[in-house]
C-alpha cells in the first residue's frame, strides 16, 4: 500500500482554488503504485525500488565505458531495447540495462495510452537543472541509476512564488522560496518516479517542484528519463 504526504495547508481568501492547494506523493515499494499519478491530488508517485546487483554493475559499467553519453530517441515498447542496445552498445551485461529501460517504456506507454515516448539517457558530472522549478509537460518519469537522484520540494513547504524570475537573483535557499530548513526532499537510486508537470489537465499552478542534486567533481550520475510524444 502506498503512503501519502500529508499536506495541512488551509485555503485563504483571495487564493487560488482549492483544486490547486492540495497536492501529495505517493511512494511504495511495487510499481502499481505510479497509478495513484492519476489521482487529482497528486503530483508525484514514487516505486521505491532497489536496483539488482547485477543491474546496479550493468550501470557502473555503461558509465565508466561512456562517461560523456548523452543519447535520446522516440521509442516504442516494440522498439526499446534494440534502440537501447544503439545507443549503449552491448559490451559487459549491458543487455541488461538495455532490458529495463524496455520494461520502463512498456509501464509508462501503458499507464499513460501512448504508443511511443520521448526516451534520454544522460551521463552527468554536473547538475543539469541546478535550480528548483517545475516542468512545463504533462508527466515525466525519471530514474537514476548511478549517483544522487532528483531533489524536490512537498507542494505545501514550497513558495511558487520564488520560482523563476520571482528569486530577483537570490539563490533557493535565499529567496524565501522554501517555507523552512526540512522542506528538501530527495528521492534515492533505483526509485522511479513519476513527476505531474504544469501541463498536466487541472494540474496548472501545482508541478512538482523539483531539481538535479550537486555533486562533487569526482562524482557522476546516469539518469534516465521517460516523456509524452503522442
């Protein structure tokens, strides 16, 4: 069973309409729980998973053989793996990397009714979106398979305000925009995570908020991500 955030966050006059106020995560440890993405008041559901041994070493080893990889495609369930295998080669126990990202594909085209998804692959050294903000899509799922994973912000501990130009220059954690110190939260290596985006029907006002993680200079990340086409 799934748990649920608990947001206390009360509407006051002149605020936006209830509809946009409440907004929790849902996290388990079976993947069944990304279809609680589907509830209105949702903008996040985690599958809490833990990688294999053999996955995990699969991983590592794209990374070191193809540090500076950066690769994407439009995908099918059909198509997955072979454009997977394309795109990380097939040395090592790579196939097994090449077959969970085809596992992936199939679960996201499924849940969402899509015949095809916007699949990328990144190798990073740096963080990529290094400022908190929300993306402007409908869903997008996101995993990471070496390294940190994605930061984010409860929708009640964050002011949408302070996003973007609303930071008039000053850092996140200068500008206001987190309602106190314990606000962050970060997802872990392995979990997939489904982030409802501001093109999300009846979602508008609500993204997840969310960013990449710093890391040092000797530290690197291979993170997947999965978008809508169709």
């Amino acid at each position: 069973m799934s748990n649920m955030a608990i947001n206390n966050e009360r509407q006051t006059a002149g605020a936006p309409p209830r509809h946009i106020l409440s907004r929790y995560s849902f996290e388990g440890n079976t993947a069944d729980v990304l279809s609680d993405i589907y509830r209105e008041d949702t903008n996040m559901a985690i599958w809490q998973r833990t990688l294999s041994d053999k996955l995990a070493v699969a991983a590592e080893g794209i990374l070191s053989r193809k540090p500076h990889l950066k690769a994407s495609s439009i995908v099918s369930p059909e198509t997955a793996v072979s454009t997977a295998n394309e795109m990380i080669g097939l040395e090592g126990n790579a196939s097994l990397f090449s077959e969970d990202i085809a596992q992936l594909v199939d679960m996201f085209c499924c849940l969402f009714d899509l015949r095809r998804a916007g699949l990328r692959i990144a190798a990073l050294d740096r963080a990529m979106c290094p400022r908190f903000h929300v993306d402007r899509v409908p869903c997008r799922l996101i995993t990471t398979y070496v390294g940190q994973a994605t930061e984010w912000i409860p929708h009640d501990r964050v002011d949408r305000a302070k996003l973007g130009i609303g930071n008039q220059g000053q850092s996140d954690d200068a500008s206001g925009l987190l309602k106190n110190s314990h606000a962050i939260h970060q997802l872990k290596r392995g979990d997939v995570a489904l982030l409802k985006g501001e093109r999300w029907e009846g979602n508008e006002g609500a993204g997840l908020v969310h960013r990449s993680p710093s890391i040092s200079v000797t530290a690197r990340r291979l993170v997947l991500t999965l978008d809508f086409i169709d």
